[in-house]
C-alpha cells in the first residue's frame, strides 16, 4: 500500500513537471560542443557566451542597445525565460550526433545550437533535420554546411569562403595602401572538413586574383610535431601564409618556423585556433603581427555600444573578453530568442517562419556586420568579415580601414 | 630540396625520434618486467608536463632544475598505481590480461578528466626559461636549443637505464622478468620489484615530461598522441627491450619526417604504421624483442 501511494505521488509529480514545461513557463533550447577532449575550452567559453546572452535574456537589468536586449524574458511568451541544455559532443561527430538525438528526445528541446567543429556541425544537423526542429549554426564555417538543401539550417555568421573573400579583399586593399602587392601565398591546413573546405576556396581565390601558391600544405591535425611542415613553408617563402588550424596546432606550427629560424612575411589565418587566447599566450612574441580574419571587432565600441555592457556581463562570468567565436555564440542566440518571441511560441513550423523573416541591422548587435538576414540556404548574408592584426599579444581591427582601430603592419615586399 | 634543406629534415626527425625514444622507455620497461601495458602512460605524461607548469609559474623555477623533483614525484606516481591498482589488478583469477587493461584504461580517462576538471581546457606553456626559443644554427641548419636539450637527456637517461641494469636491482629486475615465481625462492621480493619497476618507468617518463615543457604546450590531451607512437615505438623495437625502444624511436621520428617532406605531411602516419607492419610481418617480436 505505501509503495503505491509513494509510486502514484511519484508519476503525479512527474506528470506536473511535464505539465509546468507544457506551459511555456520556459524555453528549453539544446547546445551541443566539445566540454571535453581537445576544443574543451572552446566549447566551455561558448557555454559561459551563450549563459551570458540568457542572463541577459532572463534577467532584470537596464536595457543593453542590442537584439533581446531589454531583460525579463520573452515578452511574446508572457515573459517565458530561456532554459539552455549543454550537451558535450567531444569533438567527435558521432558522439554530437548522439547528443542531438538525446537533446531532442529527451529533454524536447526547441532548437539546437552548435558546436565549433563543421565535423559536428554536419551529424548534427542531419539529425535537427529529420526531427524538423532548426539547427543555429552559431560559429561553424565550412561552406559546405549550408549548401546541402536543409530546410531547418539558419548559420548567423560568415562561412569560409565569405571569409576568405574578405582575406583575398584585404590584400588587394592593403596592396593599393602601401603598393606592395602579396605575389604568393603558401596554404597551410588540417586534415578534416575545416582545413579542407577553407583551402579549396583559397585556392580558387588565388587563382581568380592570379596570385602564384607557393606551397599547398595539408598536414595531420594533432600531430606532436611539425618540423617537417614549417621546412616546407620555409622552403616556399611565399608572400602570406594562409593557415586554417585549431589553436594546438596553430602554437606548433609558429614556434616550429621559428625554431627553424623562419620568420615568414605576413601570417594571414583563417581565425579558428588563432583567435584563442591559448595561442596568444603560447606564441606569445611569436604571435605579434599575425593577422587574422575575424567577425568581430572588440574595439569597434563607439558604432556597436552593447559590446561594452554585454562584455562586461561575460567578463564577469569568464575573465576573458569576447572573441570571433564567443561573439558569434551570443549573437546566434539572441538571433534565435529573437525569432522564438516573434513566433510567440516554441512550435516549429511558426519558429521556422520567424527565423526565415528575420531582419536585424547591424548596430542591434555586438557585430560588426551589416545586419542579419537568411537568404535560402539559411546562410546569413549580411555578416561581413574583418581582419584583425596582434600587436603586444592583442587584436586590433585594421581592415576595413574605415573601420580600423589600428594601422596595417604589411611587411610583404619589403 | 636543398642539402641544407634535407639535413633539416633529418635532424627534426631525429630530434623528435628521441623525444618518443624516451616517451616509450618507461613503457617499455614496465611491459618488459611484468607483461602490463599500460594505457595510461600518456596521461601521466601530461601530469608531468602540468606539474612543470605549475611549479615553474608558481615560483619560476627553470625547467630544466624540475629534472629530480618531477622524477620523483613521478616515480612515487608509479609506485602508487602499482600498490593501489595494478597489484591488485594482477591478483584476480581470472581474465587478468583484461582486467589490467581496463584499470590502467579507466586510469587514463579518470587522469584526463580530472586534468580538465583541475587545470581547464586552455593550451598552457613555459613560456620563458634558460633554453627557450633559442636557436643554433651551423651551416644553414638549424637546431632548436630545447629539443636538442631534449635529446641529450634522452641520451643520458637511456645510459642511466643501461647502467641501472647492470646494478643488483637491474639484476633482480632482469630475474623477475624471466621468471616471476622462480626469484621468491632466493629471497627477491617479486611484489617490491615490481613496485620499484613501476617508480623507476614513470620517473623517466616524468623526465620527459620535463623535457617536452620546454618547448610543447600542455593540455589535458597532450598525452594521446603522444602515447600512441610510445605503443607503436614499442612493438617495433621489440617489447622489454631498451635498445630497441631507443632505435624504433628515432626510426620512427625520421619516417615520419622523411614521408612529410617526401609525401603530403598529412600522411604522415602511414609510413610510421607501414614500417611497423612490415616489421611485424618479418619480425613479430620486434627489432631487438627477445620473446
């Protein structure tokens, strides 16, 4: 008898708590990235961006001038608060498959989030597709990734050939400047979607621009040395040295060049591990002048006045400040509350359609884009790249140069 | 390719060879006395290289001084594995070959993630010490200071084993090995040896953790790819044998230059894995294996 009372209390509970999330009292939405193995931190600094952007969300607090900016929930859904599930895909894809599928079954999410690696991104969102709920491509860059016919594929930051465009763009501005053209350039990536995908539109934009590919370099992520690859770039001397790698890799490979006594001319990097604060620390000296394709500029403060406080709130939480990555994760998720409270509800074919008309300019975001709209692939197309150059182991934005919080240092044909 | 181009690649390779000779060394020496792989050896790897870290950021003491005190601290790592899982491991009836695996197995993720709980996930380095990012360089090749630091230690330590095994302990190491039961009758106490075995193989690999801090950075998962090539280094020169552990090193380490700059550098792995089938196929026992 009191086994079964217990049991019945039991399934009432659980049949209220089912209850309480029917209510929309709170929007559950899943996160999958790497929490352990290899991108950890990566994927602990997304977490502490995107519990940034729902404090800001959840909160009461003065209003920040940015998308969702206004604190006390989601006003659509009588002031519903955001409810962020974190699953740990480790990097591997399988595993971010699995996760998915867990998240969506289980804890019913509304939407998933992800996951830095374009290797996650591509299982993941098969499975938010077969679901038919959407997958926010908040930091993947594979171009690849939305040219696959998705239907519930939104991607809010630029993909590799945008940003790749933007390097190709960069130089052609930073020749006119100083009237020393980049002649060569020497490709240097890892093995799997990311590195691959980056350096065929590098290699197609080299080859439109009619500039010489020195060396074209695929090397084994992860591996514990690369002597023998920075003797390659060496050996090439190009002009620029365009690298695709995560941050492991990218402390390796500039302490391997300058092991060989190789300082290249001009390190142009499709961001990635180049914008971890790991690599700034790890290359430290070695670090100074490379410069890097971004899509954020911390110092753009007087055009984009949330950075400050939303900064402050992160720094708050992580002690580090906003990079290309976590500031591309808060905005994805501010882009998705935002599409949730116009829907009015967290049923997939009315958040589909709010997603699909989205339309934020660029100064009610942290960004430095022009703004935020979905063509139909799902691939934002008014999120214009910047490039950004280390001085004293910081990044400075210094293209475009109306933009520009520092002046280019291009030793190319000096 | 250049002369001077191709002696670069050489000395990398032999540089980084060395580096693994002495990654495998404990691991070989450990396998050779009592049969135990054990699949934590990157872990502790990377628990030597944070404890690099740490001391020298919490007091700025050089690397290279960290030598004895990370090899003793190391060494009292592996006596307590020993004690507290491995014996114990050793002493069930049945399946011991699984069991043994699976606890040095559960070890190195329980390290990993406890290294990731304790220290984070950020890429840590020494950044500054005597050595660091210094550079010889003698007739257009270079040669970076803290590897080559790295392969005389290896060298030394290597001798230092050699020696080791021709000393009384070497001897009882040497008796246990060949037959475990047998030494019980004269008086060697075969569970000490063991133990000893245990604290002599992890104090050389926490001596290449030293020597890895001078110029790799840290991270929970530093050890993997690491330890894979120890395993492969290993069964290529031959288990339980030092010599052989030496030599499969730098084999592997010029291989694995050698076919990046021949091939593309992401295959570089496949001419590391080709020559250890090849050797398994002529020779299953290894280069200098004696079983």
């Amino acid at each position: 008898m009191k086994r079964r009372t217990l049991l019945t209390a039991a399934a009432s509970a659980l049949a209220l708590g089912n209850q309480a999330a029917w209510a929309a009292d709170e929007v559950v939405i899943g996160f999958v990235y790497p929490l352990t193995g290899n991108g950890a931190q990566v994927g602990l600094d997304a977490k502490a961006a995107f519990e940034t952007m729902a404090e800001i969300i959840n909160g009461n607090h003065a209003p920040i001038p940015m998308l969702m900016g206004q604190g006390g929930g989601l006003p659509k859904l009588g002031g519903a608060k955001l409810k962020l599930v974190f699953a740990d895909s480790q990097n591997d894809p399988q595993k971010a498959r699995a996760e998915a599928e867990r998240l969506i079954t289980q804890d019913k999410v509304c939407a998933i989030v992800g996951s830095y690696t374009s290797a996650t991104a591509a299982t993941i969102s098969q499975v938010t597709e077969r679901y038919e709920i959407p997958y926010i491509s908040a930091d993947n860059s594979s171009p690849s990734l939305n040219q696959r016919g998705l239907k519930w594929f939104f991607r809010t930051g630029p993909h590799d050939e945008m940003f790749s465009r933007a390097m190709f763009d960069f130089m052609k501005d930073a020749a006119t400047k100083t009237g020393r053209a980049a002649k060569s350039v020497a490709l240097f990536y890892e093995d799997s979607i990311f590195g691959t995908d980056s350096s065929n539109v590098q290699r197609k934009l080299a080859q439109e621009a009619g500039i010489t590919i020195a060396a074209d370099i695929r090397y084994r992520a992860n591996s514990p040395s690369l002597s023998t690859e920075a003797q390659k770039l060496k050996s090439a001397n190009a002009d620029v040295i365009l690298p695709s790698s995560y941050t492991s890799d990218a402390i390796l490979i500039m302490r391997a060049m300058a092991e060989i006594g190789y300082r290249p001319k001009a390190v142009l990097a499709q961001a990635a591990g180049f914008q971890e604060q790991g690599f700034l620390d790890g290359a430290a000296a070695l670090a100074n002048g490379v410069m890097s394709r971004t899509s954020f500029a911390l110092d753009a403060t007087k055009s984009r006045p949330a950075i400050v406080p939303a900064n402050a709130l992160y720094r708050a939480k992580n002690n580090k400040d906003f990079n290309d990555n976590t500031s591309r994760e808060l905005t994805a998720l501010a882009v998705l509350a935002d599409a949730i409270n116009r829907a009015g509800s967290t049923k997939n074919t009315a958040l589909l359609d709010a997603l699909k008309a989205t339309d934020v300019p660029g100064d009610n975001t942290i960004m430095p884009w022009a703004g935020i709209k979905f063509d139909e692939t799902g691939q934002n197309i008014k999120c214009n790249p910047v490039i950004a150059q280390v001085f004293d182991g910081v990044y400075k934005t210094v293209w475009p140069f109306n933009v520009a919080a520092a002046d280019v240092i291009w030793n190319v044909g000096t | 390719m250049l002369s001077a181009d191709i002696a670069q690649v050489l000395i990398g390779g032999l540089l980084m060879g060395l580096i693994y000779a002495l990654v495998a060394a404990g691991l070989s020496l450990i396998f050779g006395l009592m049969d135990v792989v054990n699949f934590a050896h990157g872990e502790l790897l990377m628990l030597a290289m944070y404890a690099v870290f740490i001391i020298w950021q919490a007091t700025g003491m050089d690397p290279l001084l960290q030598i004895p005190l990370i090899a003793v601290l190391l060494a009292g790592c592996g006596v307590a594995i020993y004690r507290g899982l491995i014996a114990r491991a050793l002493s069930v009836q049945f399946n011991r070959g699984m069991v043994q695996i699976f606890v040095t197995f559960g070890l190195a993720i329980f390290i990993r993630g406890a290294a990731q709980f304790a220290f984070g996930g950020e890429f840590r380095s020494v950044s500054k010490h005597i050595l660091a990012n210094r550079t010889l360089e003698i007739g257009g090749v270079f040669v970076p200071v803290p590897q080559l630091a790295a392969s005389i230690v290896c060298l030394l330590a290597f001798a230092g084993l050699l020696a080791i095994s021709r000393t009384e302990f070497g001897r009882a190491l040497e008796a246990t090995r060949e037959d475990r039961d047998a030494v019980a009758l004269i008086g060697i106490d075969r569970d000490r040896i063991f133990a000893m075995g245990w604290g002599l193989g992890i104090a050389t690999l926490g001596v290449a953790g030293v020597m890895l801090g001078g110029f790799y950075y840290v991270g929970p998962n530093v050890g993997a790819s690491f330890a894979l090539i120890a395993y492969v280094t290993v069964a290529l020169g031959g288990f339980g044998s030092l010599t052989g552990a030496l030599v499969a090193g730098v084999l592997i380490g010029e291989v694995e230059a050698i076919t990046a700059a021949v091939f593309e550098p992401s295959l570089k792995q496949i001419g590391v894995y080709a020559i250890y089938m090849v050797v398994l196929m002529l020779r299953p026992r290894g280069l200098f294996g004696k079983l």
